[in-house]
C-alpha cells in the first residue's frame, strides 16, 4: 500500500520538513512518521523558490519584521533565482563554482524562508561546506571570522555590570567585554 502525504500549506510543509525536535513534537506540529518527513523534504525540494517568496509564512501584514524583509527583497538578483526550486538551489550553493562573489551578489535575494527551506535539504557537511564558501569577519576585542583560524568565543557571566544611559547592542558587547578586563 503507498502513502500519500498531504501539505495544507508551506507552514505545515516547513515544520513536517524538520528533523525531530521535542519542541515540534510537543507543539504537534512534526512528521507523524518518517516516511511524513520524507515526503516533506521531497516536496520541499520541488518547491520554486518564487512560491516561497509569494506566500510567506509569516503575513507581513501583521509582522513588522516579515513587511520590512519582503520592502527590501532584492527582486532583480532575486530574478536569476526565482525559478529554481529549492532542491536546485541548494546543489547551485554546494557547487564548485558557486564562490563568495555570487553568494554576496545574492544576500538581499533570498529571505529567511528560502534560507531555512534550503537548510532543512542540507545535512551538517553540507550546512559546513556553504558556510566555507563566505566570510563574514567580525570585530570587537578580537577579530574572528578569518581564514585558517579556529576560533570560539566564550560568553562570561557578568557578576556586574554598570548601566549606561544609552547603547547599541554592539556597543554593550564591546562595553562588557571591556569591563570583564
């Protein structure tokens, strides 16, 4: 006997998509079975990137983050991508020659929904091996994001802090970092 699998909607289609997670399964939102996940995922690699921007599970209607992501979506970059499914797009980021240059050219392109429906596609070595292809370097005491350096950064618990009367959240980082000295 086949199973069929039905999806009500790209929400129940992400979460069925998901690995298992107690948090999914508490909230009843995970595949039933393994098979479920299966389809899922099956489903979701043949899903065109262009249906996840048309339909996004959050409405920006009534989310301010989700309105503001769809206002700054790059829609010309976003063109080039728009009829790839998120199964082909996934093999464009793990091919040889995606590189840095055409990763960057398409940040504003793809929205959390695409990087998620692409993410729940890749095992961990995939999830690495896209991660290697761009360098997002940061700076405050320390620099970390370089070439050739394995490096980590320890959160210390603050015993007290001092509270200034304005800050940005770069700012209390650099400020606490400072005061742990």
């Amino acid at each position: 006997m086949v199973e069929r699998f039905q999806f009500r909607d790209l929400r129940e289609l992400f979460a069925k998509a998901n690995e298992v997670k107690s948090g999914d399964q508490l909230a009843g939102i995970a595949a039933g079975s393994e098979r479920e996940r299966i389809a899922a995922k099956e489903k979701l690699a043949n899903l065109a990137l262009r249906e996840i921007v048309a339909n996004p599970l959050i409405s920006p209607d009534e989310d301010d983050v989700s309105r503001i992501i769809l206002e700054s979506h790059d829609q010309q970059n976003f063109s080039s991508i728009a009829s790839m499914t998120v199964g082909e797009f996934r093999d464009f980021i793990l091919s040889d020659e995606t590189d840095q240059t055409a990763l960057e050219r398409l940040h504003w392109a793809i929205t959390p929904e695409i990087a998620a429906a692409v993410a729940k596609l890749m095992s961990s070595k995939d999830l690495v091996l896209a991660a290697t292809k761009i360098r997002v370097i940061t700076r405050c005491r320390n620099t970390m994001g370089q070439r050739g350096v394995l490096g980590i950064r320890l959160q210390p618990i603050i015993r007290r802090m001092t509270l200034r009367e304005s800050y940005s959240p770069r700012s209390m980082v650099c400020f606490m970092a400072a005061e742990m000295q």
